[in-house]
C-alpha cells in the first residue's frame, strides 16, 4: 500500500508524449482523475499526434493538424504540465526524480516510460549526410515535403510497410522513387511471395522503381553537400536527391538502459506493464512484453488500459499480448495479412492464386484451426478472419467454404457483400441508420477513432442491427491500416465493468448474488448504478439463475419488458395477445375488433407470427386494451418466447405427417412466460415441406411420418442463417424435453443480447450434443429447471388489470 | 408569473425511474435516481422526440429508449459525442412532496 496521505496527490511523471503514453493517461483519467499530479515530458515539439496518419498527411491527403489527437488545451483541462522540446537523460530512482537535458529535476511516485522507438540507420558511410532522413516524425515528413519541392531523385531504402508507404507518399509529391530492398521480395515479414510480387507489380504499374536484393554500400556526397546518390556492393548505382531510411525501429531505451532497469530489445514488463522497478511503467514500442516490443498501436493502446488500471490502483488487469495484423495504407491497393501466414511445420494451406486478375488468398491452418492469413487484391473477408484467428475458433465445419468468405456460408444479409476500399464515399454503409462511407472515413481522420466502438458512437453506424461491423472493421482498417484497435475477442459488458459477461454470469452463480446492487457491489462496478447497456443484462443474469429468488427489478429492464408492450416511434406501444400455435376463434376475433373499435386503433395487422398486432395504442389505455381482451400477453416486446409458428399439420394436409399445430400449441403452453439472453422463436411444420419455415428458427420442429426431427440455432433476422440438425424424436413429449433442454443452456450459458446461434457458433454444436444429447440425467435437469423457472413467472398482463401491478406505470399526472 | 406547482408525494416516482406530468397538453418527464435526486424536462428527446420519461435511469441520466441517445439530467443536454438540449424546469421536494415550476 502506498502510505501517501489522501490530501496529498501522487505525482505521476510520464516521459514519451506519444499515442500509447497519452492513451494511458487518458484511461487513468477516467478511471482515477484525481489521483494523480501529472507532468508529462516529449522530446517533439508538438502535442501528441497520431503517428499512424504521417503517410496521408506526406501523401498531401491530410494536414498535420488533422491528425493531432489531443491539443494543448486538452493538457491543460486536465491540469497536465505538459513539456514539449525537452529530453530526459536521467532517472535518479533512488531519490525518484528525473532530470532533463537543461538540469531541470521533477520528482515522481510513479514514472511512466512511453519513451517509443527510434529508426534504425544503416551505418554506412554518408548516412549523416544532408538530404538523408527516417520515416518517424513530423520532422520527418517536412524534410520530404520540402526535398520533393526542390528535388527529383527520391530513394526509399527498406520496402517494408513504412518504407512502402514513405515511396508511395513521395511519388504523389511529383518525385521518382526507388525502393532498395535487402530482401528477395517485398514485405517479407507481412507477405509470402506471390502476395508480395503482385503487390511489387501493382507499384510499379503507378510508377514505382524497385531494386530488390541489393544492399546499400555507400550515399555518395555531392557538390553542395547533400546526397547526390547511392551505390551499392554490387558496384551499381542510382541517383539520389533524397535518401530515407525506413529499414526498422529500435525501441528507445536509452534512458531506461542508463538508469539501470532490465532491457532486452526494449523495456523488460511484466502483464502488469511494470518494469523491473515495480514504481516505473512502461508503455508502447519501448516496452517488451514477453520478448515481444510491438509496433503497431492496437496492441499499445491494450497495454496502456492495462497500465492505466494497475495506476489507478484498480489491480485486476492483465496484458498478454497480441495477435497483429497488417494492412498497407496505399490508396487502391487492398492487402492483409496476419499470424503465420508463411505456414510450414505442421500447417495446412489453402490458396487461391489469380494472377491475371491481381487475387492472392492463402490461409494457414493447423489442428482444424486458422493460424494464418495472407490476402491480397480481395480483403473483404480479413476482418472475419481475423477474428476466427484470434479467436482460435474450430473451423472444421466450415473449412471447405472458409476460403470463400463468410458471405458464403450460406448467409444472406448484406454483412461484407460490400468492399470496403472500392466503395464510394456515397455509399451507404449502415442501412439502420443512413451512415455513409465518406461520413465514418471522416469522422475516423478528424475525431481519431481507433476502435468499432468510437464509430459506433460518433456515427452510430452498426450501432442498431450491427450486421454492417464487418464492413465498418474494414473501413477503419483501410483508413488506419493495420494500426486500428481490432474488437477484443473477448470485451467487458460495457463501459461500467472490466467485468466480461462470463465473468459477471460466474460470480452471479458462485456467489449466489441475488440483486443488481449486490452484484455491482461484489464486482467492483466503477458507476454508482450502472447504465442502461449493462443493467439490463445483470437482471437477466440475476433471474435466469436464481429464479423465484432474485430480484426483477423492472427499473432496470428496458421500457418495452416494463411496460409488457412494444414502444413504436411516436411514443405509442403495439399489442400482441397470444395466440396457441397461430390458432385463434370467433370470440377472440370479436374481442379484438370489439377493442379496435373502443379504442379507435389506427392499424390492426397480422405479424409474420401467426398473430394479431394493434397499433397506436396509447400507454394509458394499456390496461384497458388488456382487460377487453381478456387474452395473454403475446410477449411480443421481450427478449422472451415469442410465437411457435405451425402449419396446419396432419389434421387438415393431405401431405401432413403429424399433428403440427398441436405440437405448436403444447410448446408454446410449455414454454411461454420464459425470458431468454434474446428473443426465441419456435417453429413446428408437419412434413418436410416445412411451410412453418422451422429452418430459420431458435428451435425449428419438423414432423416426418417417423418422428419429429429437431433443428436449433436458426435465425431469418439480419443474416439468414440455416438451422442444424440437432436429434430426431418419436413422441412428443421427448419434443418437449430435448428442446426444453437446449433452450436451457443457452437460456444459462448465453451472454445477453446473444441469439442462439451466435451462442452456438462460439461453443459449437458438439457441446450443445453433450449436453443435450449424451447427458440423459443432465438433459432431464435442464429441463427441469427451465419448467420450474417458468412456474414462477405469472402472466403480466393479468397481474396488471387484475392484481393491479405497477399501476403507476399507466398513470399521468394531470396538472 | 411561473409558480411551484404540487404534483405528488415522492413515493408515487419509482425510484431510477419517471412519471409523466401532463400540463397544458404538454408531457413534462419527473425523474427520480437511485439517489432520491429528482429533476424534470421536456419528455421529448431532441434526436427523434422519444419519450424520455421512458427510458433507463442511471446517475445522473436517462437514456432514451428509441435510439439510445443519454441526456444529462443536470443541464438537460446530451453526453458526447451526441449533440442536443432538453428544455428542463426546476422542482423541488419539500416534506416528501414534489414541486413542479412550469
């Protein structure tokens, strides 16, 4: 513990003004804003900017205050003194001060290393040359911006990414551009050969040179003093007004070497992100983690959340590094790769190769999982692969359409159809809530968003269904390159919590929590009373596991499952009554047109649910409505049971095999009142025609003349997906059961807002046969459970008109 | 002339929850947060005139139950990055009693 007295603040002293330093700072802000007296030391003269950006802003596409993340005002609103243009050259960790070049001394309880990394200069002679440059910083960028005003002769040595794009940017500056590379092709710690030559051709094609396998031996001094060209071992030569160096980074340790803590190409940290001296962090291309210094900035920003938290005092997060990707920001040339993509070993490959027509695939696979991918020319798919990579999902089911792309897998929706780079600015990207291309482009450059989540929030685009985040994963790729923050395989429930949703739903189970303030308690929550992303979900948890024991606390769900029915965009709500398997009667019928009538509904429609839905319905004439009725509530509006679709089945079809609608009817009186992580929609068809589209449903029920064959994990919502095939059954009530059961492990094991088949996508039809199939006393238990869930839950719409129930939910205060 | 105006005791608002005062024809949301504080605006959410009174109460702001836009109980105006403002009024509790100045 640290003994400092509460009126005194600690002072935090960081040295590095950098993304991932500044993005600690940023983390630490939120989560302990007034820990900390906070001096922050950078070498630049300038306030932290976003270094990803430099190769638009040479390319003349942006601007360098564009890309400034936070500007002096920012240092300044958050009481940070700020030092721009001084170095530190010493840590004195005994005393805990630090001393800049000009002997200025800052004393600190903690010190924060961002200090990043410096290029690697060739050492060759002439490499202090005027004219001779690294890729790294803003100066950087004005000294080429300037020599392609004056000069001809550009030369690039290194056609690595950095190198790459410095050529690229060159070239749009009027230069003629060389690229030196050691290497037998280009990029060959991010693409094997086939990807790398079709990238080479595609250069040259815009009028790039290349000199590949030749190394530098020489810059040659000219009359002026400046570079006039460069010559290499083989004896040859080529001209050069400019020579920059993009042939690596060194992380900076220099300081930290000097001041005695543990190096090893970079800062040695540990998952706390603590160096050898437990009061000393360090953060960024500086730091090694695990033997690995990283230098793109999704893996910097992970490091510096973990930092942020640890000197917040919050202590329960752990850095264990990261899976990285690449992407080339070169306008028009689309290339992705990630994880071993060279394969070899114990891998596999699958390749498709077309060359004439610029396409390059290859995924490396091992033990049915992907390891590996190298895309180039057709990159539509790199997020989803990216994912299953991270991931480490079980692809054997999909492995002979994997090649193909998630479009493929007999998915329709319009998730990745689209192109992300060949779209038009025009082009509209989410179709929930209009967001163009051009609109989340701009917002990611002028408002620095790094993260699916910043879009979400800026734009709100794949914010409302989200089947376009595919796309807007790829747009910030496209945009950032392979620098953007890729979604975390596995995130926190939302902002509230480091809490992931497993983690909540096992504390709820272990420790028997029983209420929503108990459980924030218990889990450390950083807001008093949550908000309205993670609220919802704990009571889901809270009841889905202590059913008839936990608290339901209608505050916290959303309006729709408050008031029991479904708010429409004038403030109005719909009413759906139940009706068993889609069969209804006269007299119901007459109470519906009786209620249409009395309550003047503007729109009576029947749903794609076999049932009746009336809309306009005013909120204070929902008890009235429901009394009229006098039928159940159809739970239309819940994350719930919805509707068990039938056809009319064997009673009536000459091609039917069962009774289907009976089987609907005796499901739906089994399972409806059952809240669920998402909505659940049940289907019975009678034959395999399967008028009742069973295929596309939660739980779809097909009789055939033997048996009724069960289907779970379907879904015709946002992207169509194909039940699978789960058991086949001879009676009824194993029907019941086996599907009762199924329900119940997700209803258990599903995160909130999951619909069963992204739950079952992540744990695999294998685990839901064991546990439904296999286990025979587990499924009995299961089943068991969920009925004795259900007889705790009463019929809402009764409780309110009869027992009179939340009453002041329908009441206005007049005034 | 705006007076205070009595609109019921405390105990008739849900705690992180609202109820409605109509006036005028006009819908004025009363909040009450997990904290007992109570506050009151236009129950219309400047993004597409959601009813607020509606929505998730949390701290110090409700969130709007058709898009998610959050509005700041304090000032009426949305968390960044949206954009938008809410007329609001003030109100009072005296003796366990609401308030209302329209």
């Amino acid at each position: 513990m640290d003994m400092t007295p509460p009126d005194k603040k600690m002072k935090l002293v960081m040295v590095g003004n950098g993304m991932a330093g500044v993005r600690a700072l940023e983390e630490l802000l939120k989560l302990a804003p007034d820990m900390y007296d906070v001096t922050v030391f950078g070498a630049e003269p300038h306030p932290n900017y976003n270094r990803i950006l430099l190769s638009p802003v040479l390319a003349g596409e942006q601007t360098v205050d564009d890309i400034v993340l936070n500007p002096l005002d920012w240092y300044s609103e958050n009481n940070i003194t700020l030092h721009v243009g001084k170095k530190v050259v010493k840590i004195d960790r005994t005393h805990r001060e630090v001393e800049t070049s000009d002997g200025m001394r800052v004393g600190y309880d903690r010190l924060l290393l961002a200090t990043g990394s410096n290029p690697f200069i060739l050492p060759v002679q002439g490499a202090d040359l005027p004219g001779v440059i690294s890729f790294r910083d803003i100066a950087d960028v004005d000294a080429m911006v300037q020599a392609s005003s004056q000069y001809q002769h550009a030369v690039v040595i290194g056609g690595g990414l950095l190198g790459l794009e410095a050529a690229n940017g060159l070239m749009k500056r009027g230069m003629q551009v060389s690229v030196v590379h050691i290497g037998p092709w280009l990029m060959e710690r991010q693409l094997d050969e086939p990807a790398a030559r079709l990238l080479q051709k595609s250069l040259e094609e815009k009028g790039m040179k290349f000199l590949l396998q030749k190394q530098t031996a020489e810059l040659v001094r000219g009359e002026s003093g400046r570079v006039c060209a460069i010559k290499f071992k083989d004896g040859d030569s080529a001209p050069a007004d400019l020579v920059v160096m993009a042939v690596g980074i060194r992380p900076n340790t220099e300081l930290a070497e000097s001041s005695g803590l543990h190096c090893n190409r970079g800062v040695v940290v540990s998952d706390t992100m603590q160096t050898f001296d437990p009061r000393i962090y360090s953060v960024g291309e500086c730091a090694a983690h695990r033997g690995i210094a990283y230098g793109l900035v999704a893996p910097l920003f992970e490091q510096a959340k973990v930092a942020a938290n640890h000197l917040a005092q919050h202590g329960i997060s752990r850095y264990q590094g990261s899976v990285t990707s690449t992407k080339l920001k070169v306008t028009g040339i689309d290339l992705f790769s990630a994880g071993n993509f060279g394969g070899g070993g114990q891998t596999e490959d699958i390749v498709l190769s077309d060359p004439v027509g610029g396409v390059y695939k290859k995924l490396v696979l091992q033990d049915n999982k992907l390891v590996g991918a190298c895309l180039y020319g057709d990159t539509v798919d790199s997020a989803w692969y990216f994912q299953l990579l991270r991931e480490g999902r079980n692809i054997a089911d999909i492995r002979d359409h994997l090649m193909f792309g998630q479009s493929n897998l007999g998915d329709s929706g319009h998730a990745g159809q689209n192109k992300a780079a060949a779209m038009t600015d025009e082009m509209e990207v989410c179709g929930c809530n209009g967001v163009c291309k051009g609109t989340i482009v701009k917002a990611i450059k002028e408002k620095g968003l790094f993260t699916l989540d910043d879009v979400k929030k800026h734009t709100k685009a794949a914010s409302s269904c989200g089947s376009c985040s595919g796309l807007v994963e790829q747009i910030l790729s496209s945009t950032l390159g392979g620098d953007y923050s890729a979604t975390p395989a596995v995130k926190p429930v939302c902002g509230c919590t480091e809490r992931t949703h497993d983690e909540v739903r096992a504390a709820i189970r272990d420790h028997k929590l029983l209420s929503i303030p108990d459980t924030m308690k218990f889990l450390e929550w950083r807001t008093p009373d949550g908000c309205a992303t993670c609220r919802p979900a704990l009571n889901y948890y809270l009841i889905s596991t202590w059913p008839g024991e936990a608290r339901d606390d209608a505050q916290s769900r959303f309006v729709n499952e408050r008031v029991h029915a479904n708010i429409q965009k004038d403030g109005t709500y719909s009413v759906v009554p139940r009706m068993w398997g889609g069969t209804t009667n006269a007299s119901e019928l007459r109470r519906i047109a009786d209620v249409a009538d009395k309550y003047a509904v503007p729109m009576i429609r029947v749903t794609g649910g076999q049932r009746i839905d009336l809309f306009g319905i005013k909120k204070e004439d929902l008890p009235g409505v429901w009394a009229d009725l006098d039928m159940p509530s159809g739970h239309a509006y819940g994350k719930a049971l919805r509707t068990v679709k039938t056809c009319i089945g064997s009673e009536f079809c000459r091609f039917g095999t069962q009774n289907s609608t009976q089987m609907g009817i005796d499901l739906e009186k089994a399972f409806w009142k059952m809240w669920a992580p998402h909505k659940v929609k049940f289907a019975v068809s009678g034959c395999p025609r399967n008028c009742a589209e069973a295929a596309i449903k939660d739980v779809g029920i097909i009789g055939v003349d033997s048996g009724w064959e069960i289907y779970v994990g379907g879904n015709g919502g946002i992207k169509t997906e194909v039940a699978e095939f789960l058991v086949k059954v001879k009676t009824a009530e194993e029907v019941l059961e086996y599907s009762g059961a199924f329900i119940q492990v997700y209803r258990e094991e599903a995160r909130y807002l999951d619909r069963t088949v992204h739950w079952m996508q992540r744990v695999g039809m294998d685990y839901i046969k064991k546990r439904v199939l296999e286990d025979e006393a587990g499924r009995k238990a299961l089943y068991q459970r969920l009925l004795y869930a259900l007889s705790v839950e009463k019929d809402p719409w009764a409780e309110r008109v009869k027992d009179g129930v939340a009453k002041h939910e329908f009441e206005v205060f007049s005034v | 002339m705006s007076n205070w105006i009595k609109i019921a005791p405390l105990s008739e608002f849900p705690q992180q929850g609202a109820r409605v005062v109509r006036h005028d024809g006009k819908d004025i949301a009363v909040f009450r947060n997990a904290g007992d504080g109570v506050f009151a605006m236009n129950d219309k959410c400047p993004h597409k005139g959601g009813p607020l009174s509606q929505g998730i109460v949390s701290g110090n702001t409700v969130t709007c139950p058709l898009h998610g836009m959050n509005i700041c109980f304090d000032d009426g105006k949305a968390l960044a990055p949206d954009e938008g403002c809410v007329g609001t009024y003030p109100v009072k509790v005296e003796e366990g009693v609401v308030f209302l100045q329209i």
